[in-house]
C-alpha cells in the first residue's frame, strides 16, 4: 500500500474512514516514509530530532506509528530530507493530517491507558488478528455478561459508570468481526481460559455457548491448548499479532502486561513471535474439534 493510495483511497474525499480504522495506518505509512527518506539521507535519529526541537525517541515514535504529527515537524523533515516536489510533499502531508485525525475509541479516553492507544489502532485497522490467551476469553470474543465480570476483577475499585464505559468499549470493538471486509481472527486457548469460572457458572456457560456460536463465522477460528498438551511455545504470557491491509506495512506484536504492554518491533522479533504462533497452532487441537469441546466443558461446569 503506497502513501498515495493511503491518502487517496477508501473514501470520496479521500481521507481514511476515521470511524473505523481510526488513524493507525496512515501514522504507519507516513512513519516508514519517513524512515526511509531519513536513512537515504544517512541521517542519525539525533540530528532529524533537533531539527523538530525534539529528542531521537520521538523520531522513532513518529517513524514507528505511535506518535501524531504535526504539520510542521513533517514539513522541516521534508526539508531536511531534500524532499522538493510539491506533489510528494502535498501527499505526505495529507497523511499527516490523516494520522490526526480523531478515531472512535477517544470517546473512551478516561478508561483507556496511553499504551493501549496503539493496541487499538492496530486492531481496528488490522485484516489478521492471531492471538494466544491463557487466563481469559479474548476481549473480541467476550459476551457483554463475562466482559464486566473481567472487567470489574481487574479494576476492583472502578465505579458503576467506569465499568459500564469498559464494558461498551469492548463491546464496540467486537464490530470488526462484522464489517466489510471482516477482520480474520484466529484465536488459541488455553483450556484454563475455559474452565475459570469469570462471573460465575451461569456467566460462563453462557460465555462458552457464544464461543459454540461464533467459532461457525468463517472469519473465526477458535483453537484449544488442552492440559493434557503439557509445555508450549508460548508458556510466557498472552500473545497478539496483528497484521494490517495492503501487505507493505509491519506486523504489530501486542505483549499486554498487569499495567502496561510492550511492542516489540523488531524484525527479528516479529519473526520470533510468528514462529510461536506457528507452534501454538500445531500444538493445540484442531479448530473442527472445537466445539466438541466446548460441549464437553460445558456439561462439566
């Protein structure tokens, strides 16, 4: 996916479609353009970051995608990159105004953390999401019953309003399923995701039927480590890939922690957690097992 095709496309006026994808992939392509006019130039991240009266960890923010841009810094870093022609720049900087542009999710602002921010670009914007759960049913997989029991586990203290506010969030970021074109979701459980009882017996039985009920959309798969698999590849913690549209742009690792997240972006990072991925896959039952196997679960809780 060019920038032209970024700034362009996908509507008649054409901006991005900031109701849906929000401004992640806009911030990604102007952000790679930007490295690679950068590294052209051969120069250093310090030297880019003093021209915009800024540090070298806000060039890598900007070129990594997790960072708006200002007009002005874009266009002192189309200087200084010797980028002159006007249709190149006028391009550019539409991006930019893109990359700015207000997604749905800033409704929720005062329940979402500043690190999550990128978590959901990514995702809105994404046409892969594989993922690998240990202690809980993925967000986008959550009845609304299960989603404010989590909720409410993992913020103790919250008020009635703020869980509700969680609770639709989450809710709301389910509609990527749904969408035109949908976002492909390939999730991997471990069966203790399935048997802790979140909520209670009713909340979960109910939580398990839903999963019976949407592992039949042909944009869903649903995989099941079992107990009996013993160690896996992917024993750390919670895992999630996401891949965005247009096959140029890189894959966002989302590794969620208690209260923060990493992002590694390596390329050689990247590549290890698809190898993982790849495991869990292959370890894990088959997705026409599935839903035998939620049945079983069900009648034993």
């Amino acid at each position: 996916m060019g920038t032209e095709q970024v700034a362009r496309t996908r509507s008649d006026s054409g901006v991005l479609n900031s109701q849906s994808a929000g401004p992640m992939v806009p911030r990604l392509v102007l952000g790679a353009r930007l490295r690679t006019l950068r590294e052209e130039r051969q120069i250093s991240r310090e030297a880019a970051g003093r021209v915009i009266r800024g540090s070298r960890s806000k060039i890598s923010r900007l070129e990594a995608g997790r960072h708006g841009f200002k007009l002005r810094d874009v266009a002192d870093l189309l200087t200084l990159y010797g980028v002159t022609d006007e249709a190149e720049r006028a391009t550019l900087l539409a991006l930019a105004e893109q990359a700015n542009t207000p997604a749905w999710w800033q409704y929720y602002n005062d329940v979402v953390p500043p690190w999550m921010q990128t978590y959901l670009g990514a995702e809105q914007a994404a046409s892969v999401i594989r993922c690998f759960e240990v202690q809980r049913i993925p967000g986008l997989l959550q009845t609304p019953d299960y989603a404010r029991a989590a909720i409410q586990l993992a913020h103790p203290g919250a008020s009635a309003d703020e869980i509700d506010r969680r609770v639709a969030l989450r809710m709301t970021r389910r509609r990527i399923l749904h969408r035109q074109p949908a976002a492909h979701l390939w999730a991997v459980l471990d069966e203790a995701a399935l048997r802790r009882l979140v909520g209670g017996t009713s909340t979960m039985r109910a939580q398990l039927r839903h999963l019976v009920e949407i592992c039949r959309l042909p944009q869903v798969t649903v995989q099941i480590m079992p107990f009996h698999a013993g160690g896996y590849a992917a024993e750390g913690g919670p895992v999630t890939i996401l891949r965005l549209p247009g096959g140029q742009l890189p894959d966002v690792v989302y590794l969620e922690q208690l209260a923060g997240a990493l992002y590694p972006d390596r390329p050689a990072e990247i590549e290890r957690y698809w190898d993982v991925m790849n495991h869990l896959v292959v370890e894990a039952e088959s997705p026409d097992a599935t839903p035998a196997i939620l049945h079983r679960i069900l009648q034993e809780i």
